[in-house]
C-alpha cells in the first residue's frame, strides 16, 4: 500500500499500539505468575545474608537502602563487608528482592519495545499505556498481599507488614524509573506525511530518551491508597492478635487480691510470667516493624493488660487485703518499669501520643487507689481537695474502701468499732459482713498458673 502512495501511518500506528498492548499484557501475565510463586515460597522471615556478593546484588535490584531502616533499634553495622564473618540481617523477607528483580525487568522489557519501533502516534496514548501497566503491576503486588493477611500467624503478618513497607516504596520508585526514562524526541526537520500532514515523530535512542512531557507525578494515588489500606489491614490484624493473646493470658491467671501471703518484695510467678512473654513478643517478633507501630501495638497491649487487673481489681474482687495490696504495688511497678523498657516516649511525657497518655494515665489512677487503700482513710478521701486522688472517682474510692480488709477486718468495721456509739452488735471478726468471703489461705496458685500459661503460650513466641 505504501508503494501505491497510500497513507497507512495511521494504520501503521493503531498496529503498533495494539501490538504493545498486547505485549504489556503478556508481561503483565508472566509476571502474576512469578510474583504469586515467589509469595507461596516466601518464608515470611527476615533475610539472613552471609555472602558479600549476594548482598551487594540485592542492593542493586531492590529499592532498599541500608540507613533508612523503619526501626532504630535494628543494627546491621557490627561487620564490615570485607570481613571473613560477612553478616546482615535485613528487614524484608525473600520475595521482596525477588519481585524487584522482577519489577526491573519487565520494566525493561517494556522499554526495548518501545525502543526498537518507530511511532508516528499521538505519544498521549502511550502515556496512558505506560500509566496503565504501572498501575496493573502494582495492584497485582498490593493485591495478593492483603491475601497473605488472612494467615493467624503474628509472625506472619508482622513480616508481610514490613514487606508493605517496602513495596511501597518500590511503587514510588518505579514511577521514578519510568518519568525520569522518558523524553519527548520532536524532530526539528520538516515532519510531514506524504500528504503534507504534520506530526509528531516519537522515537526511542539508544539511551531510551523517550516522552519528555509525561506527568511528574504520574497518577498513583489509587495505588497509594491501596498499599495504605492493606498496610492498616495488617495493623489491625496483629492489634487483634495481640488483644487475644493477652485476653488468654486473662484466662488463666489467678488474682490475688485478697490473699494473707505476702511475695516478701518479689515481683509474683504469674505477673513475671506475662511480661516476659509479652516482653520476648515485642523484642523477638516485631523487632523489625515500624517504630510507630511497634510502639502502639505495645502500648495498646499493655492498656489492655492493666485494664483486665483494674475492672478485677474494682468490679470483681470481693475482698481486698493490705498483704494483697502491698504485693499488686509491687507488680504494678513491675509492669510500667517494662513498658518504659520497651517504648521511646514513655519517660518523656511532652511527646506521648493519646495511646501514650491513656496508658500513663491508667498506671497513675491504679497508683493512687493503693495509696488510697495503704492510706486507709474514708474521711481524707472525702475531703481530699489537693487532687492527690484526683482519677479514682468517688463511688469507686468508696467501693474499694468498703472491701478491704486490714488484717482479718474490714476497714469499715475497724472505723465502726472505733466509733463506740455505732456498733450494730456486729462481731469485729465474724466474716459474715455483707456477704464477703474469707480471706484466702495463704497458698499459692502461681504454679498452676505457669503450668497453664507455659502449656498454651510458649510454643508460640
């Protein structure tokens, strides 16, 4: 047809364009296929790196730089590159280096077909092509990734958290790829048809100069978005995790409130028991996460933890002795001094976030409630005006004082006695008082509480 003088640039074009949509969409195909092999093998740990060589080519495929890591705490820096010892631990697992590698060349295949054909077409429409393949692999990444979030596993979904993390970045960096690869080629010559039509010849040099005016900000925001809700979806599953492992925790633990066995200044079996498995899931399972949310899950878990011992405490207990609230100060201490262990902004009160503050606040209200009790003074809590019980509202200050016991009686028939003119003809020591039971006998119960807590929790830290 050209030989007749027929005018087949438009012909010649819409060819072209169907032919690399259809060359996009095989490439979109094989990647699918290779991305969902490489998630199905992943392990979901952190890569564990011992050859300099393989470390140095996975800084070279993958969009990762080694200082700016999500978690402060993580340190990769204790050998050198050249030592005999190489090691690196790094923050992603497996099937992040690998859908890079795969992303670059796919990403370059796209290229050289566009470099080694010559368009005379609107160079919009490619824009628009190129867009949409960047979007496509994206989505099939952020997609098969919120799959991954249905797993139970904390460990699981800790480690794809931080892969989120990652592929996030890498979206934003392929859009670099592409808008800093691209230039506008018009010739400055007389471009004309046969015809006398002019047009825009677009072309591909050797160093893939292509679409000059392709949008700086290639539209991504439904991809960002889409990487952000899957990165809350995993928030909020491990928040959910968490909550369960400290209500089954709840489930097993034996309060003691009301016991006449003193721990003698030390921290009891079942409360130790709980923080250090707490402990060990931050430090050892989340130790990579994002500072942020490292920092919420711990809070959050151990708002919920005191929580579970305050409505216990106020609500529950029947009777509270001074032994019993001499050994819950001590516990007490022992939790907020591993919180403070554990966060970065606990100990420095102007930085605390709401999260922060209530959790601060919680520990303050339990604090005052055993000076409250250890005070043992209905009248000074009644007319307490220096806000030194200024969180413990009035009927619960007067609910706690009502069950607790000094010895082997109420602080309340402690005060009637003492009040000559108002006994009722009730015995001091009859442990008949409005229903409340006995002290427990001064046995222990944290053995089986370990015995439990060890049975169901240990085999998954």
């Amino acid at each position: 047809m050209e030989n007749f003088e027929f005018n087949i640039i438009k012909l010649y074009d819409q060819i072209l364009i169907l032919l690399f949509e259809r060359y996009q969409l095989k490439l979109l195909n094989n990647f699918e296929i290779e991305y969902k092999n490489s998630l199905d093998e992943d392990d979901s740990m952190p890569m564990i790196i011992n050859d300099t060589n393989l470390y140095n080519k996975i800084l070279a495929v993958s969009w990762y730089n080694p200082d700016d890591n999500f978690n402060d705490s993580n340190d990769n820096d204790h050998n050198g590159q050249n030592s005999q010892n190489f090691s690196r631990i790094l923050p992603f697992s497996q099937v992040y280096p690998m859908t890079c590698a795969q992303l670059r060349s796919i990403i370059n295949k796209n290229l050289k077909f566009l470099e080694f054909n010559f368009y005379n077409y609107n160079f919009f429409k490619i824009n628009q092509l190129l867009i949409n393949f960047l979007k496509q692999l994206m989505l099939i990444i952020v997609e098969k990734m919120n799959e991954k979030l249905k797993s139970t596993s904390r460990e699981e979904i800790a480690q794809n958290l931080i892969n989120l993390e990652y592929f996030l970045i890498s979206a934003k960096e392929v859009h670099m790829l592409i808008t800093s690869t691209y230039q506008l080629n018009i010739n400055d010559t007389n471009n004309k048809d046969i015809n006398g039509n002019e047009h825009i010849s677009i072309s591909l040099s050797d160093n893939l100069r292509l679409i000059k005016n392709l949008p700086k900000n290639i539209e991504l925001n439904e991809i960002i978005d889409k990487f952000i809700e899957t990165k809350k979806n995993a928030e909020n599953a491990l928040f959910t995790i968490v909550d369960s492992k400290i209500d089954g925790l709840m489930d097993f633990f034996e309060w003691e409130f009301d016991t006449l066995e003193s721990h003698k200044g030390e921290v009891s079996i079942s409360i130790r028991d709980v923080g250090e498995f707490l402990k060990t899931m931050f430090e050892t399972t989340f130790i990579n996460i994002p500072l942020k949310i490292k920092n919420l899950l711990i809070i959050r878990g151990f708002d919920r933890l005191i929580g579970c011992i305050a409505e216990n405490l106020i609500e529950d207990s029947k009777i509270i002795t001074d032994v019993g609230i001499n050994n819950f100060e001590i516990d007490l201490k022992y939790i907020e001094e591993l919180v403070e262990s554990l966060t970065t902004n606990y100990n420095h009160p102007d930085n605390m976030d709401n999260n922060e503050k209530s959790l601060h606040l919680m520990f303050k209200e339990l604090n005052q409630i055993i000076l409250l009790l250890k005070t043992a003074s209905y009248e000074e809590f009644r007319n307490d005006q220096n806000s030194k019980y200024n969180l413990i509202k009035k009927e619960i200050g007067y609910r706690l004082l009502n069950k607790y016991k000094i010895g082997n009686r109420l602080l309340s028939d402690i005060i009637l006695n003492s009040g000559s003119s108002s006994n009722n003809g009730n015995s001091s020591d009859s442990g008949s008082n409005n229903g409340n039971r006995s002290p427990r006998s001064p046995s222990s119960t944290v053995n089986k509480f370990s015995s439990k807590f060890y049975s169901r929790f240990r085999s998954n830290k």
